[in-house]
C-alpha cells in the first residue's frame, strides 16, 4: 500500500494542489486514490467540496474514541476518496501530547484496517507545522513529496524539513523515501532556474524530473472546487500532474 505524505514546512508552495491533483491524476490511471487531510485549514476538503460537521468527522475521533477510518471517508465529486479536516483538528497538540503511542496512532490504524486495495494509494495533506498530525504522517507514509516554489523562501523550508526528517528517522530507525517537487515554475524567470540549480546541488536524484508550471488553471481550479482534470483537462498543469504520476509510477515510488 503506498502512504504519500505531502508536507513542507514553509506554507503556499503548492502542497493541497498538489495532494489534490496527484490523487486525481492517480484516479485517470485507474486506481482508487485515497486523501486524508491533516491540516486543520481544510483547504483539501473544501476543494473537494467535502464539509467535515465536526471534528467528529475527522482523524480527531480516531484519538478520541478510536473511530475506525473506513467510517470517515467521504467520497468528493471527483470520485476521490476524502478523510476531511476541521478546525477542531488543531486541538490534537494540546490535548494528546506527542508520545510514541499518539504520533503512530494513524499508522497503526492504517496498517490494522489494511485501508483500500494494495493499489489503491493514499495522499496526505498535511498542515505547515512539526505537530501530532504531521508526525502522525510522517509515521504513516512510506513516501513523502516536498513541493518547493521556485524561491528562496520555499527551498529553505525543505532545507529546515531535511534537517528534521534526520532527526525523526532515528526514531522510525529507517529513512522516508522522499521526492522534491518544483512547483509554480516559470522558466522564464532566472530565479527560477537558479532555485532548480540549488534544490539539485542540495538533493541530487530525490528532485522530481517533474517540475509543476506557474499555470492559471491550477490558481482557478480550487475557488471552482474541481481539480485541474475537471476544471481544464487539456491545460499546462492537468498535463504536468499526468506527467509527474507516470515519473513516480515508473520510479517506484508508487505501486
């Protein structure tokens, strides 16, 4: 079962668009993709047009009371499976602490429900912060994608995630296989060739062959609440997200 988390700890950089258009373009291959949302901003959920009534509704009942998953998932337009956020998510910190037990607990639960099929991929969306809920998926996911805006501030937050993802690996005891994904990339900017030079001195082979293009589709699709596929199928960035799940496919990095 591939488990992607989608996380950098610099905001705007393209990481609920991301998680959002990687299932969809996980759906047009023919599998059945899977997002959970962990940021309690719920932009994935309301982009998928999905509303969580309370934190009831959300990975919170599963440290509350041990909800299993399958009775959260709702099924969005786009035919993407969704475990909606709320804002009562944000509660989990103070309320749980950030003991081994509470940091593995979606893991465990992943894990023991054996949720989807062995195809079926899983994207996490997860909130800008080093928290129970992005531990949560770092514990859980067997990948994880840094998208990196081409500038200086995005690539320094990746930079601030490696250094933390060093840290957190000597507690899994192994390391999260990782991909670098450049996005809201307009070539015609020399900044951005210079932030691609840096991210691939820095991180090598982990940088996504892949870059996301500064593109309008992907700015209007979330206000529309339809992905790119169902907003413009044939733009710049529904093609970019094609592109980018046949390079991870072929990569390995998902089933």
């Amino acid at each position: 079962m591939t488990i992607i988390a989608v996380f950098n700890q610099k905001g705007g950089v393209g990481k609920t668009t991301t998680a959002l258009n990687l299932a969809a373009a996980l759906m047009r291959t023919g599998r059945d993709a899977y997002g959970i949302d962990l940021d309690p901003q719920a932009h994935l959920s309301s982009i998928s047009g999905i509303t969580a009534h309370s934190g009831n509704d959300t990975v919170l009942s599963l440290f509350q009371r041990n909800r299993p998953l399958r009775e959260l998932v709702q099924e969005a337009n786009s035919r993407i499976k969704i475990i909606p956020s709320h804002s009562e998510l944000s509660k989990v910190d103070a309320l749980y602490g950030k003991g081994y037990n509470v940091v593995n607990r979606l893991n465990t639960s992943l894990q023991s429900e054996a949720f989807g099929k062995k195809d079926s991929p899983i994207i996490i969306d997860c909130c800008p912060m080093i928290g129970v809920l992005s531990l949560n998926a770092l514990f859980a996911c067997n990948g994880l994608i840094i998208p990196i805006a081409a500038d200086h501030l995005s690539t320094k937050g990746a930079i601030q995630l490696e250094k933390t993802l060093h840290a957190l690996e000597q507690v899994l005891k192994r390391r999260i296989q990782r991909r670098y994904l450049l996005t809201r990339f307009d070539g015609r900017r020399r900044m951005a060739w210079e932030i691609l030079r840096i991210v691939e001195e820095r991180f090598g082979h982990e940088v996504c062959r892949t870059r996301i293009s500064e593109n309008v589709s992907l700015a209007e699709s979330p206000a529309l609440s339809l992905t790119v596929f169902e907003h413009a199928p044939t733009s710049r960035g529904a093609h970019d997200y094609d592109e980018l799940v046949e390079e991870l496919v072929a990569d390995g990095f998902i089933e």
